[in-house]
C-alpha cells in the first residue's frame, strides 16, 4: 500500500529573530533577502517544487508583512502594467501561491518550535506533511531538497528527516541522530539527541530542518513539556513518536545554509549568487577584490 499523500507544509515564522537585531526589530527575519527574494520566499518555492498544494504559515506579531507578500499588490501590479514591465508582472503572477492555498495562524508567545508546529494541528488534520524551517535554506544541484525527502516517503513511508555531513566540533549546536549501520543516503534512525555535548554525538549528521511527518506527533505535542533552552521542543515530540512509528533520516545531495546566523546569511547571499548565471561572474570579481583588500589591510 503506497503512503498518504503529503499535501500540506507547515512554515514556522513565529520566532523572535533575537541574533538578527536590529534588523528584525520591525521586519521578520524571514523577510531578509537572499539574492532577489526573501527566505521565506526560497522555502515556499522548494515545497511547490515538491508539489505542496496547501502551505500553513505559524505567524506571530510583527509579521503581517509574510502574509502580504504572499497576496497580490494591485497597486504594484497597476503601476508595472501602465510601465510596461511584463516580465516582472510575470514574475510576480507565478510566485503568487493560488487563491486558497495559504493558511495562517498565530504562535501568541514564541514558546519553541514543537508548539509552532502545535498550532498548525487544526490546519494540517489528519494527514501527514512537511515541515520546513524557513531560515534554513538548501542549494541543490537538481531537485530540491523536499522534492528528494517525498521521493523517499513514497518508498519508505513512515516519518522522514532530513540530514546533512557537519564538522564534529561543531556537532554540539544541532540536534544529531544516531542511525543504523548502512550505505545511506536513507538510514533508519534509531536515537535523536538535542545538543549533544561535545565529543558524545552518535554520529555526524545534523537534522537540517526538513521534515515528513505523521499527524499522531501533534497528539504528542499537545501534552509536551518544555525542554532543552524552556521552549518545546520537535526533536522531544519526534522522540516519542518512534517508539510506535518508523523514522528515517535521509541525506540530501545539496547544501544547506543557516540564514537565522550571520556568517550563515551572507554565505547564502554568495552561494546562491554564484549559482545565478546573471550575477554570477561580477559578484566572483567583487568576491576576489574584496579578499585582495583584506589581505592588503591585513599585511599593512
Ligand atoms: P530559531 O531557533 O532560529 O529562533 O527558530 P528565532 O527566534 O527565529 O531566532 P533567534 O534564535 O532568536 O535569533 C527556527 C524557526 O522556527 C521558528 C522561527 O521563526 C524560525 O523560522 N520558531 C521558533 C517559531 O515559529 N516559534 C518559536 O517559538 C520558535
């Protein structure tokens, strides 16, 4: 019997954004720009790719500014029509999700990620979905990352996470899972751990922030005790969940970026702009420059 469907994604932007002030001190962290569109923006355009039909955004104060720029902007597109910008009027019409796709709901306090996605339990029902966590951005050579993640589900079924290779030293910072021996790119999981402290992760892979997940983890959430940092936790959710389902990590052929840090940002910028064929060869002649002149304020 082939798995549920996955039909919906659920986009938390409810957090606070606190390593990027001031800049999210009015703006939401998921409205910063990487290239030419906002992260939020990149997420979207992977779980489309993947063929997402409905997308539930978990929102909070402050961003209105997301469901805005997910609407049309009758004025823009007035303006661009009379100036005739039809290609940037196509652009917009194809970013724009279809009319009903979108869902929004509030987070009222920024109590962790595991009671955002709580609060898309009425939204997303009784079926499985996807999960992306919009700061965290993949560059694939080919199809997207969620894309791969469904192709898996359609095999395995069951609960999929998404992993990637990260430096041991820095292994402390992610949550990691331990996985049973095999060849990957698709391992079942058999332990997750939180922050591991340094030298005890189970293994090198980070949980990147791509998920499939079976409804019944909302059913955990709803009784969920805060956990690691006071805030409720996924990763404690998805613990639970597999001492009754299956669960697989599975790595991606692509690379992610942390855009919720800073050096994780502007590498985004310059990942994604060697990537773009239009910026591609000026931005390479800015990046040597500018390392020329670092190495010259550095030698004087
Ligand atoms: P982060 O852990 O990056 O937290 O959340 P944050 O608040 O956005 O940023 P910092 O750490 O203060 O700088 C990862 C994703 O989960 C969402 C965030 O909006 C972000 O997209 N999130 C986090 C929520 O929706 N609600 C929460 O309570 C926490």
């Amino acid at each position: 019997m082939s798995p549920r469907p996955i039909r919906k994604a659920v986009f938390p932007v409810a957090g606070l954004g606190t390593r990027f002030l001031p800049a999210t001190k009015a703006m939401p962290k998921e409205m910063l720009t990487v290239l030419d569109r906002p992260i939020i923006q990149h997420v979207v355009d992977e779980a489309r790719e993947a063929g997402i039909e409905h997308f539930v955004f978990v929102t909070g104060r402050n961003k209105g500014v997301i469901e805005d720029h997910f609407d049309r902007q009758v004025e823009l597109e007035m303006t661009l029509r009379e100036r005739g910008k039809a290609a940037e009027l196509a652009m917009l019409e194809e970013l724009l999700p279809g009319p009903g796709s979108t869902s929004f709901t509030r987070q009222q306090a920024a109590l962790g990620l595991g009671h955002a996605v709580w609060c898309a339990r009425d939204l997303v029902g009784d079926e499985p979905f996807a999960l992306l966590l919009p700061d965290m951005l993949v560059k694939t050579p080919g199809p997207g990352c969620l894309a791969q993640m469904m192709a898996v589900y359609g095999e395995k079924g069951g609960n999929i996470v998404g992993v990637e290779r990260v430096d041991p030293a820095e292994a402390h910072k992610f949550g990691i899972v331990d996985i049973a021996p095999g060849p990957g790119p698709v391992w079942p999981i058999r332990a997750m751990v939180e922050k591991p402290a340094p030298g005890e992760a189970p293994s090198d892979l980070y949980i990147m922030g791509r998920y499939i997940l079976q409804p019944e983890i909302f059913d955990i959430l709803s009784g969920q005790e805060a956990g690691a940092g006071g805030e409720i936790q996924i990763t404690d959710a998805m613990r639970q969940l597999m001492t009754s389902q299956e669960f697989y990590a599975f790595a991606h052929d692509g690379r992610t970026f942390d855009c919720g840090s800073k050096v994780g940002f502007v590498a985004a910028n310059i990942g994604f702009g060697l990537a773009d064929d239009a910026v591609a060869g000026d931005l390479r002649r800015e990046i040597a420059g500018l390392l020329a002149e670092a190495d010259e304020v550095g030698r004087t």
